[in-house]
C-alpha cells in the first residue's frame, strides 16, 4: 500500500501494544536489477511493515514489499517535490517513536552519495537503533552491466568516485590529481555538470581523446551505454540526451565496453551501443 505524506498523522500515532520503540534499517536497494539486492537486503524487504524509499529504487525492487507494507515514497522528481533531508530524518524518528520498524530503502549503497550518513547519525542522536546494510552501489552495478572493468592492470591503477553535483551546483574539481592517466574516475549526478566537468579535467591536462562511457539506467531492461570521448562529452549529451539516472566512467578501461572496443590505439569515436 503506498502512503502519501499527507496521510501521515495518522500513522505516527502510538503503535502496539506497548509501543516500544521501532528501529530502522538503512539498506541499499542496488541499481536496479532486482538480483543484484542482497540476500539480506530481501530478507527485510519481504517481512516489511513500512518502507520508505525514493527516486532510484527500481520498480522491480519495490515489487518486492508485500502488499501489506506501508510504503512511503520521499524521493523528488518532475512535479513531485519530495521531503528535504530534514524531514526525512524526522520522518524515520517519528516512525521508530510511534513504534514502527522502518526499512529504509535507499538506490544503491546507502553510503555512497545517498545522505545516508546523515540519517544515520540523525536516527543515533535520537536514540534509535540502526542498521545499515550495504547495496550495489551504480559503478559497481553498471561496471559489470556494460562489461567495463574500473580497474585494470594494464592502464586503471585506481578508481575514484566523485559527486559530479557541487554543494550549490557546478562541481570544482580543484584536486590537480585527478587528471592524472591511468585512474578510472566514476561520476555520480554528472550528467547536468557535463560539459564544465569535461572542461575542467582537460584544463587540469587528462587527454581529450580519454574514452569515456555515459551508463543510462544501469541493470535496468531500459539500459544505454553511450561511448565518446572526453573533448566530444558535451556535444553527445546535447546529441543523445542521456536521461537519469546516468554515470560517467572516465578512462582507458572504457575501451573494454563489451570488449567490442580496440584495447589499445586509435580513441573510440561517439557511438551509441
Ligand atoms: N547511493 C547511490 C547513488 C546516489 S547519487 C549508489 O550507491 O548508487 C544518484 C546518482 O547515482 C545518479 O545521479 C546517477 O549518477 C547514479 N545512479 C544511480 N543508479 C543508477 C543507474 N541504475 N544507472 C546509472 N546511474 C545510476
């Protein structure tokens, strides 16, 4: 059954018997594919009594809770602007208060780029108990869903993943280091900063013929992989119109794109795969 926020107040009042305090579990819903949630992850998601979830948790996953969880979606998108993080934090601590165990159901890994740091220190403060249990975070789900491995011996030493979304919007990518050759970088909520990312990791000297992968709903039936090159990475984007959720893989290991790709020599020119 799925709730709107509106018709919370109900819920938050007393629960039980005794009432006794509810917990919540923090737990990452992977990037879509429903085979990639943990056997544990199931586990709670099938003897849920509320579930609270947003934006990036696939519709296979949802079809998971049982028709008798409450289910609360907080997540903002087009013309549904969801809570803030503040009154998400609230909602789980309201929920634990009037008695409810509350799984908390979050695109990915929850401490990966999902604030989930901030729910749990917010549901700690208030004295409730919390456990988190990890996910699939989208490199790792799109990585494998594209046939790109992130690092490689012969040219990805070190992989990074970075927020492609600044605090007030346009990522600074000050950190010199991170144009250096023979790393995979993974930017998460990049698809909007594209263009000013590509720019500045040029600027900063990583090679514009630097292949690059675009993973459109990674896991998902409705999975794109768009290759170009990091000079030509804005020019596809107005192209092909990657839609969210995406990630940019930046690096030599894009060439291994389903192993269609020329390992080495000439860069892999915008194709759409
Ligand atoms: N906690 C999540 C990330 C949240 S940030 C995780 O660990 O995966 C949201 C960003 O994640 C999106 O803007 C997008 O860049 C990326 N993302 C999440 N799911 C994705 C998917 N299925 N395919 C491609 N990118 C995805």
């Amino acid at each position: 059954m799925t709730l709107a926020i509106d018709a919370l107040d109900k819920l938050l009042t007393p629960h039980g018997a005794a009432s006794a305090q509810g917990r919540v579990w923090l737990v990452g819903a992977g990037p879509g594919d429903v085979e990639l949630l943990t056997v544990k992850a199931l586990r709670l998601l099938h003897g849920a009594e509320v579930v609270v979830y947003d934006r990036l948790v696939s519709e296979a996953v949802m079809a998971e809770v049982p028709e008798s969880a409450l289910c609360i979606d907080v997540g903002k998108r087009p013309g549904h602007h969801g809570l803030k993080q503040s009154q998400i934090n609230q909602l789980l601590i309201d929920l634990a208060i009037s008695g409810r165990n509350v799984v908390r159901l979050k695109g990915g890994d929850p401490f990966i780029f999902g604030r989930g740091g901030e729910e749990m220190v917010s549901l700690q403060q208030a004295g409730i108990v919390c456990d988190v249990v990890p996910g699939i975070t989208a490199a790792v789900g799109c990585a494998a869903a594209s046939g790109i491995p992130l690092t490689h011996r012969d040219c990805a030493q070190s992989l990074r993943f970075i927020t492609g979304h600044g605090r007030s919007g346009e990522p600074r990518l000050e950190d010199a280091s991170l144009a250096a050759a023979n790393q995979t970088l993974v930017f998460y909520m990049g698809l909007r900063w594209s263009a000013s990312i590509s720019a500045q990791l040029q600027a900063q000297g990583r090679e514009g013929t630097t292949p690059v992968a675009i993973i459109e709903n990674g896991t998902r039936p409705e999975q794109r992989v768009i290759i170009t090159t990091l000079a030509a990475l804005a020019t596809t984007v107005e192209k092909e119109q990657p839609v969210s959720p995406s990630l940019l893989m930046i690096g030599e290991v894009v060439r291994y794109y389903r192993s269609a790709m020329p390992v080495s020599g000439a860069p892999v020119s915008a194709t759409a795969g």
